[in-house]
C-alpha cells in the first residue's frame, strides 16, 4: 500500500471571498480587454478620434452605471439591438 501524501500546511482552502474576488478580476479584465479591442477599431478601421473615444467611454459608463442601478438591463440591451438594429449579440 502506498502512503497518503501530506497536505501542505501553509495550503488553505479558498473562501467564498476569494472566489468572488477572482470572479470580478477576471471580470473587470475581459471587459479591459473588450474595450481595448472595440477603441482599436474604431480608431484604426472607423476613423474615431481622441474627443469620440472620450464621449464614447463616458457614454459606456453611463450605462453601465443604469445597468448596475437596474433603469435598464443587457437583456433589455440586446433585445433593443436585435430588434431596432439587426445586431444580434450572444
């Protein structure tokens, strides 16, 4: 028979805390990473400028803090984009 290895003492299980505090990481990183993504082409590709990108993030926190307060949700979002605009988001 083969012993059980030994737990490592300094190792803790991780608490809900942590779980939730990796979970709005990697939130707030994917969402860095869009935004990064999306002001790249509307620079490169759409001609937008400084002042646009300005107004635009703006604008995106904006909604993004309706969105937090519950006047409006992405459900609602996407809906309005599939159906007023023929972008369909999944």
């Amino acid at each position: 028979m083969t012993k059980p290895k030994k737990t490592n003492p300094r190792r803790r299980p991780a608490t809900q805390a942590d779980v939730e505090r990796a979970r709005d990481t990697a939130v707030k990183d994917a969402v860095r990473a869009s935004m990064a993504i999306f002001f790249t082409v509307l620079l490169d590709k759409e001609q937008a400028d400084k002042e646009i990108l300005q107004r635009v993030w703006k604008e995106v926190n904006d909604l993004s803090e309706s969105i937090k307060l519950g006047y409006v949700s992405l459900p609602d979002l996407k809906r309005t984009l599939r159906e007023e605009y023929d972008v369909e988001i999944d």
